[in-house]
C-alpha cells in the first residue's frame, strides 16, 4: 500500500495516502526516498525538496501558497509555514487548450420520458412554497397525503424556504427564478405550487417566470383563497397523482443524462482520489454525449488556469472571466477577502489554502472542453460540460446544481455529511475510513484509489455503473433516509 503521492513531476511536496511516522523512509518517484522529519497526517503534504522562505509550494504542478519559513526535505507543510498567493481580482488572457474527447455509444439507464420529450430519473410529486409562511401547511401535505405515493410514483415531497416576501430587487427575482427551474425540473413528475396570497412572489409573477407549463403536470393552490387548505391540497394532489402515476421507467440513452458535480467536506485525499475519479466519470459521459456541470465558484479561485484554457470558443472564455471575477467582486464589496477558505474542517483534513483546495475542486471538471457557462437558475442547454455561477456552500450550490437540471449530484466528501439535495445526492467518500464509518452517509468509496486497489480509470468507470444504477431508480443513502432540501442564493436586505 502506497504511504504518499507525487501527483505532478513538477511539485515539490508529496501528499499523505496514509499517516507516516517520523523517520519513515518515503518512496517518491526513480528510486528517490524522503525521510519524515516530523509526523504527517493523513491528506497533509510532506516537503520533498528544500523551499526557501518566501518561495512557491508546488503541488498539482500549480503554486498553491508560498513558504514562511525556510523548509527542509521530509518537513510537514501546513497552515503554520505556508500563505496564499490569492489577492483580488486578475486579468485573464485566452490561450485554448481544447482537447475533444472522443464519442463513444452511449449506455443504457431506465428512465421516465416526459411529454415534453425530457427524462426524468424519478417520478415523484413536489410542493413546491412560493413563501415561508406556507412552509408547515406543505409539510402537512407530504405528511398526510403519503397513501398517494403508489405504483410508479416514487415519492412526494416538499422544499421548504423561508423567502418569497420581504425581499426586494436581485433577491426577489432570484427566489423567483429558482423556484421556477425546480418546478420545471424533469424529475418531478407532476407539481403543486402552494403560495399565500399576499406575498410579494404574486401568483402572476411565479407564471410570467415560468413560461409554457402543462396544467395536467403544474397545478397551484392559493391558501387565502379557501376555507381548507390542507382538505383542498389534497383533492389536487389525488389529480397530480393520477397525471404522473400514468409515467414508467423506459431505456434511455446515458446521452440524456446532466450530473452535477459538487464537493464539501474535503481533505486533503478530495483532489487525489474522489475528485479525479469524479473527473473520468465526466469525461467518461461526455464521451457518450451526456452533460455535467460544476460550480462552486470560489472554490475555483486559484485554479482558473485548470479551467479557462479549456473554454471551447472566446465567447465562452469571457462568461468564465466574467463568472470568476464577478464572484471576487461580490467578496470584495462586502468588504471579504477573496482567500477567506477551507475551512477548519479542511485544513485538519490537509488542506492548507484556497489555492489547495481549489486545484483538488477542478479535478473534478476531469479534460473535457467547457462548453458553456450558465448562470444561477438557468438550466443546461449545451451538452458537455458546463460551468455554472454559484458559492461554495454545500446546500445553495447543490440546490442550484438541481435548478439548472441535474438529474443527480455526485458529492465528494473527506469528512463526511447527511444532506440531499431535491436531486438524488450520491455521496462519495475520499478515504476507506469514512466509507466504512459511515455506511449510512456514502454511496461510493474512492478511497481505494489511495488503497492501491483500483486505478483512477477503474474507478471511474465504476462510478460510472453507479450512476446509471441510481438513474434506474436504485436509491442513495440520503434518499433512503427522506433527507432533502433547498437553500437559496441570496445577497440583500430583509425587509
């Protein structure tokens, strides 16, 4: 079993697979050893050259902070003798580097065609709030009405938020976009949208943003408006479920398909493991015509030069620009620095700057040309992969993911977390010892990657047959548990 990993000829440290001992005699790469000259932990990096004060740690190939002290082989590189390079924002010059990848036929996976003609990999019935104060009225819904989830329909469910009134420009039409993009989302197979009455999403608002709908499929309940709300929820939810119990699971193309990717919780193990096997799987359904996005958009500070190369035209390298340097300006105006990441999670997990973990984050963005770059709410429109504007939070950025119509989330965690978002979240563990730990939060173990029992290519395409496994309708362990919610982006007053 490997003790570390010289991911890039070029870098000057070796990461951890496991904790080494001081004094461990370090393989490193051509017969060339190391020896620890202090304890390092799991995920952390271990100087493998000398680096003088003030002089760039490499790892990945890319500067991921610089020294502040001088360092010495077999040193423990951490928090306590390595800064950022990051400052504010930077002018980007486009140099393409697009490799296409080459098409191969798509696999299989039993989904529900829509009549619109998109596919859903679920079939369930969604409330969908248009303001908090109906939050209790929609969980009485789902609560009671759990006798209609029969035959085809693979559940009902509600998302609850505390927004739709009291909020005022940007914020109000962004609540309004996002509740539009779930309602539309292909995986609900029939919805109800139950508003108030005197909240400022108005009814006429919610149906302007959400253009065309089948009225068969989206139905509304406006709680003023009767005398029983729960009694006249229900009476609309039997008709919802007549609609969508008519729909069964068929063969679909895996081209069909739109993953979001997402990380949280990361270690040091994130970028060397789960990760990249998050990559090959992105390039592996793009190479069969299907569609991923990744976000986080503060966690790619640092590393745009893994990204902005890789935009297929001009057009799309200036969105990208514009995306990155538009989230730096939103840190800057309230007055954050643009650095001001991991978290203490992350850095007892190895990672040491916003640089570190963002060249981990990327991996996951795997070779592929970037297609496009959307905004938050917008849906995919472009197969391939896309790039799409939203923080790093675990919960906003995974409600977008499923706004902008992902079918499923793949979530790489160190560390480990419960949540799901609407979409099926499929946990993926960067380390056996989380996996094993925690059975009932991770679906996919990486971590054998660091094992040295499959390679980053097995594991992919393992990750592969997971994900048309769960599109055919095989649960994650945060369905199992009924664990589901959304959070929504948000940046201004409270009225």
């Amino acid at each position: 079993m490997p003790l570390a990993i010289h991911i890039n000829p070029a870098d000057n440290v070796v990461v951890a697979l496991h904790p080494i001992a001081k004094g461990t005699a370090v393989p490193v790469d051509a017969g060339r050893t190391v020896t620890a000259a202090e304890d390092i932990p799991q995920g952390h990096k271990m100087a493998i050259a000398p680096i003088a004060n003030g002089a760039n740690v490499i790892k990945y190939g890319f500067a991921i902070g610089h020294t502040t002290a001088d360092i010495t082989p077999g040193m423990w590189l951490h928090t306590h003798n390595v800064h950022t390079n990051l400052s504010g924002e930077v002018e980007y010059s486009y140099h393409p580097n697009v490799h296409f990848l080459p098409k191969t036929e798509p696999g299989t996976f039993m989904g529900y065609r829509r009549k619109d003609g998109r596919v859903g990999i679920r079939n369930e019935i969604w409330i969908i709030p248009t303001v908090g104060c109906v939050n209790d009225c929609a969980k009485a819904l789902v609560r009671d009405n759990q006798d209609l989830v029969t035959g085809s329909i693979d559940g009902l469910y509600t998302f609850t938020h505390p927004f739709g009134c009291s909020q005022t420009g940007h914020d109000h039409a962004q609540t309004r976009k996002l509740l539009a993009a779930l309602t539309r989302h292909p995986n609900a197979g029939a919805v109800l949208v139950l508003s108030l009455g005197c909240e400022n999403l108005t009814h006429e608002q919610f149906l302007a943003e959400l253009g065309d709908y089948d009225p068969d499929r989206v139905k509304f309940l406006t709680c003023q408006d009767v005398e029983d709300e729960l009694v006249a929820g229900r009476d609309i939810l039997k008709e919802l479920a007549a609609f969508a119990g008519q729909f069964r699971r068929e063969p679909v193309p895996a081209s069909e398909l739109v993953v979001g990717m997402k990380c949280g919780g990361s270690d040091g193990l994130s970028g060397i493991t789960a990760n990249p096997t998050i990559g090959r799987f992105s390039d592996l359904l793009g190479a069969q015509g299907g569609s991923t996005v990744l976000t986080e958009v503060p966690e790619m500070f640092g590393a745009e030069g893994f990204l902005m190369d890789r935009c297929v035209n001009e057009q799309v390298f200036d969105k990208a620009v514009n995306m990155i340097n538009g989230f730096k300006q939103y840190f800057i105006s309230h007055n954050e620095v643009v650095y001001d990441n991991p978290s203490p999670g992350n850095k007892q997990g190895g990672i040491t700057t916003l640089e570190d973990k963002s060249c981990g984050c990327v991996q996951k963005g795997g070779s592929a040309p970037i297609m496009d770059v959307i905004g938050y709410g917008d849906a995919v429109t472009t197969k391939g992969l896309n790039m799409l504007y939203g923080p790093g939070n675990d919960l906003v950025s995974a409600t977008a993911l499923t706004a902008a119509g992902a079918h499923l989330i793949l979530f790489s965690t160190g560390r480990g977390t419960p949540f799901g978002a609407p979409a099926p979240t499929l946990k993926i563990a960067t380390n056996t010892q989380l996996a094993e730990k925690k059975k009932t939060w991770i679906d996919f173990n990486a971590g054998v990657v660091a094992d040295g029992a499959r390679t980053l290519d097995e594991a992919g395409q393992d990750l592969m047959a997971k994900v048309l496994a769960v599109a055919s309708g095989e649960k994650t362990r945060a369905e199992e548990k009924g664990f589901r919610e959304i959070s929504i982006f948000k940046d201004g007053v409270v009225l």
